[in-house]
C-alpha cells in the first residue's frame, strides 16, 4: 500500500469516526476542535476527508496484490489437489495384494 493509500485511509477512518459521533451522540468532533463547521480550519479538515474518499474509492478496485514478498519464506505448494478433498485417492490395496503374494512366494515349501 502506497504512502498515499495509507493517508488517505487514515483520513477516511477520521472521518467515519466523526460520522459516527454525529449519528450517535449529535456531537460533531471536527467543529468541536476547529470553530464550528463554518471555520476555515474545518472545512480544510472535512474537504481532506472527501478527497481522502475519493482516493480510497480506487482502491476498492484495485486487484489483490500478493501479501507475502518475504523471500526467505519456503514456497507455497502449488498442486492444488492437495488443498481440496476432490483429489485422487492412492489405491492400496493393489500395495498390500503385491506385498501378500510376495510373502507367500518367499516362504520354504514344506516337506
């Protein structure tokens, strides 16, 4: 996540925390701090936070990036059947048939 992304989330997060102050408790953070919601100072504050918006709206566009760019990790398996139940199951009875004629036929006759 770029520098930008990161700012602009931060302002959006500012802003959803003002909102949510407003339709709890009618108490407006912003205004409160800088002069009313006529005062320069909030407005800059409330105009920061719609474009804060605006560039955060890319980013619920943006196509996942892989998280993991740790080099010194070990790979991740890429067979997907071993991450799903659907893969083809080993037939071990052929195995043990194999193993049983063997062990018949190693055995000394009887006299």
């Amino acid at each position: 996540m770029s520098v930008l992304s990161r700012i602009a989330l931060a302002l959006v997060i500012i802003g959803a925390i003002n909102w949510g102050l407003i339709g709890l408790f009618q108490f407006d953070l912003v205004a409160t701090l800088f002069g009313g919601q006529d005062a320069f100072l909030s407005r800059v504050v409330y105009g920061l936070v719609g474009i804060g918006g605006l560039v955060s709206l890319g980013l619920l566009f943006k196509p996942n990036e892989e998280v993991d760019t740790v080099t010194d990790r070990p790979t991740r398996v890429s067979n997907s059947n071993l991450r799903t139940e659907f893969g083809k199951e080993p037939d071990f009875k052929k195995e043990q048939d194999v193993k049983l004629k063997k062990k018949t036929n190693d055995r000394d006759p009887v006299d």
